[in-house]
C-alpha cells in the first residue's frame, strides 16, 4: 500500500473511532422518545430487539398508537396465511393461522371460525400475538351465520350483526336489564354506528336507504332517518356510518369496484344534526383532524394528531384499476377532502393477487 493510502486509511480509522457511539449507552429517556414516535409495529419489535436497555425502554404497556395496516386473507380457506401491510414502513409481515377460517378484521384482532367437522365456538385472534379469545356474547347466534361484509363488533359497546338466509339479524344489550335482544332486519343491513347512546342502522330499503334508530337503555326503536342523498341499489355507492369525535358522520363513497383512473373515485361526508327534534344531514368540506378508512367491510376514524408525521382530513381507500392487457391492479388511494384530490399510495406487490380487494381490509395492529 502506498504512504498517500497508508495515511489516508490511518486517518479514516482515527476518525471513525472518534465518532463511534455506544447505542446500548444511550440515555433512557431519548429511547422512550424515539419509541414514542413508532407507530409501525414491525419498527417498535424491532427497536425493542436491540438490546436490554432498548427493550425497558420501550414497554409493552407504553407501546405508541399504531397506524392502521392493510391485512388479507384467502377465501374461506383453511391453513390461512394472513398478509399484513404497513404503509407507516412500507414493509409487509406474514402471520400462519392454521384450520380455521378467517371473517375479517375487528378492532386489533381477527374474527375466526375452527374448521372442524365438530361445532365449534368462534373466536378472536390477535395476528402479532398469537393471542386467543373467546367469542364475548352470551347469546348464540342460533341459526345465523357470520359474514364479512356485515358483522360489526365493538367491545365497548358490544353488539353484533349475523346472517340467516336473505335477512340479517342484529343482537345487542339494552342497559336497564343487561340482557341480549334479538331484532331481525327485514331489510339488507350495510352499516351500523353506536352514537349518544343510540344505535344506527344503515338499511337499504327497496331501493333507497334510510338510517334505523334504536335507543339502548330500553330497545325502544326510534323514528327513523333518511340516509343523505339517497341513492337506488343500481348506484351501488359505498355508504359507512361512523360515529366520531365529531359526532355521526355518514361517509358516501362514489367508488365502483373496478375503475379506468382511481381519480374518478369520490367521497362525500355528511354530520347528522339536531335528532330527534330536527334531524338533518350536514355536507362537511372537510373533517379536519379525523382521518377515515373505508374498505368493502367497515370504516372508523382516528385522530391525526395522535400519530407522527400523518396527515388528517384525508380518507384511505381500497380499489381496483382496471389495467389494459393486464386485467386490474388493486391499490391503496388516499382522498384529501381539503384539496378534493386523490393519490395512489405505495402498496405490496402481492395486493390482490389471487385474491379479490373484498378479502382486503384495514387493521388495528395491537401488540
């Protein structure tokens, strides 16, 4: 080696000690300031892995709020293999869930049914985890069946929508006794919200929608509302109801399951006002800090502000674009309600592949 590159390689490696710093060394609460600040899963395992003083510095039982991820599942198939995608990392996990079947994401947690010859209890199951719980009603759902698009579940308020032929039936508590009630919806059944100690319904009746209310401390159903800007089944708009901190919003989504450019996809968000003395729908411009997910299951809302770097007024989609010679790609848009523009999001490369975006939903991860 020449004298020049000699010194040179000296003077690099007298630098690079100078400069070399002891992660495991650094103070506690610069950790829990950068542990606060991952709302990724798969970042907060692995800054917990690094070492002891990592891993007490970023407990379990202060894990950070975590963004909403893209999960996906087979069709009622056994041995599911889960698909996890988090747009926080761009990074994607795969969870194995063996002999049962999979109804979609609730909250934190999967809704899974044994596949066995034997009758068995659903139950839910925390993906990161591995986690099991037991199924939290007290009353059989007797004949009904679980599906996807219409069983809704809220553990606080705990209610729950099942299947029995052509009608849905939709079980909750009424406060005064603490028991489970049966109602059947002769109707078909899209959303339910629980606001202001109400429940709402989203029927499509005939070919127009309304809004059923029932009161939970008797069971008591109240007048009913129209749902805004009703539209005929033939439109097939996606409707949500969502109950917010900024109260019941109905989320109308003029978004067909396949489209040529996913610009063409629209949302309205309505705010009921004024029920029941003077029930009326508010066209928002905008719904500030709330950020909205919708898929082909489900929507809630979060708060932009309890995340990093993560912009609210915004609502995060699901779709399917239709790709000349190619047949369609599915993808992931994010509707800013302020600007009224729409962008494709970075997603997997596996997204829909062998699988349809109704197998596709948003997921709390909880760990």
């Amino acid at each position: 080696m020449a004298p020049l590159q000699k010194k040179a390689r000296k003077a690099y490696n007298h630098n690079h000690t100078q400069t070399s710093v002891n992660w495991a060394e650094l103070h506690p609460d610069m950790l829990r300031i950068i542990s606060s600040k991952l709302c990724d899963f798969g970042s907060f395992v692995k800054f917990r892995a690094v070492c002891k003083s990592w891993r007490s510095a970023a407990d379990l039982s202060e894990c950070p709020r975590q963004f909403p991820c893209l999960v996906d599942w087979p069709h009622m198939q056994q041995n599911t293999t889960l698909r996890v995608y988090s747009p926080a990392s761009c990074t994607s996990h795969i969870f194995q869930v063996p002999n049962a079947l999979c109804y979609g994401p609730f909250g934190g947690e999967l809704l899974m049914k044994p596949n066995c010859p034997m009758k068995m209890p659903l139950f839910y199951l925390n993906p990161l985890t591995g986690v099991k719980t037991a199924f939290p009603f007290e009353v059989q759902l007797r004949n009904s069946r679980p599906t996807g698009a219409y069983w809704l579940h809220s553990r606080i308020d705990e209610f729950a929508v099942g299947k029995e032929g052509l009608r849905h039936v939709f079980y909750f508590k009424i406060s005064e006794n603490d028991e489970w009630t049966r109602k059947e919806i002769d109707d078909k059944l899209r959303a339910v919200a629980y606001h202001d100690h109400k429940y709402f319904l989203l029927e499509a009746r005939n070919v127009h929608l309304s809004v059923l209310v029932i009161n939970k401390t008797n069971g008591a159903e109240l007048p009913s509302i129209p749902f805004p800007n009703s539209f005929t089944s033939l439109n097939y708009p996606f409707n949500y109801l969502v109950a917010t901190t900024n109260g019941l919003l109905a989320i109308i989504g003029f978004k067909p399951l396949f489209v040529k450019d996913l610009k063409d996809c629209r949302f309205e968000v309505h705010r009921q006002e004024n029920y029941p003395e003077n029930p009326h729908w508010t066209k928002l411009n905008g719904i500030g800090d709330l950020i909205l997910f919708v898929d082909h299951f489900n929507c809630f809302a979060l708060k932009a502000s309890d995340y990093h770097c993560f912009e609210g007024n915004c609502i995060y989609f699901i779709s399917s674009v239709q790709k000349p010679k190619h047949g369609s790609k599915h993808v992931i848009g994010r509707f800013h309600m302020g600007l009224n523009t729409i962008e494709e999001l970075s997603g997997p490369t596996w997204f829909g592949k062998g699988n349809s975006t109704v197998n596709s939903a948003w997921f709390l991860p909880s760990i």
